[in-house]
C-alpha cells in the first residue's frame, strides 16, 4: 500500500485515492457509521477494506475528519 501511486501502481489502489471517495461522501452526507462508510467503499473500491484505516488515519492527521467514539462515527470537519 502507498499513499501516492508509482509507475508500478494501480492509481485507484492507492490512500489518497480512497481518501479522496470518503471526503466526497463524508461532504454529502456530513457524518456516517464507520460500517455504513466501509459499506459504502466497497461498492466503489474493491481494495476498500484493505485501505479504509490508513486512508481514515490520513485524513484525520489533516484535520478533515473527526471520529466519534459514542456513535462510531466519521465527521467531515473540512476546511
């Protein structure tokens, strides 16, 4: 797994790439389960469960996302 593709990478098998599927979605719908995001991915991105944590992790240590531990839930935060 990287987080920026290389000539020997698939681009949509990459962080930034999951990344960029859960900031569309966590835009439109502000917060959602971490099952019903995950769910969500999987339709979009077949390597999804392999790249759901690093791509949360990533986008958590931007400030874009907040995760709440009450309702196991993901926040779109932005910019």
């Amino acid at each position: 797994m990287s987080l920026l593709p290389t000539k020997h990478s698939h681009p949509d098998k990459t962080t930034l790439a999951l990344a960029v599927i859960i900031i569309k979605r966590l835009k439109k719908v502000r917060i959602e389960e971490y099952d019903k995001l995950l769910g969500f991915l999987q339709k979009k991105n077949s390597n999804a469960k392999s790249l759901f944590l690093s791509s949360m992790n990533f986008l958590y240590l931007m400030g874009l996302v907040n995760y709440h531990k009450k309702t196991d839930s993901f926040e779109y935060v932005g910019l």
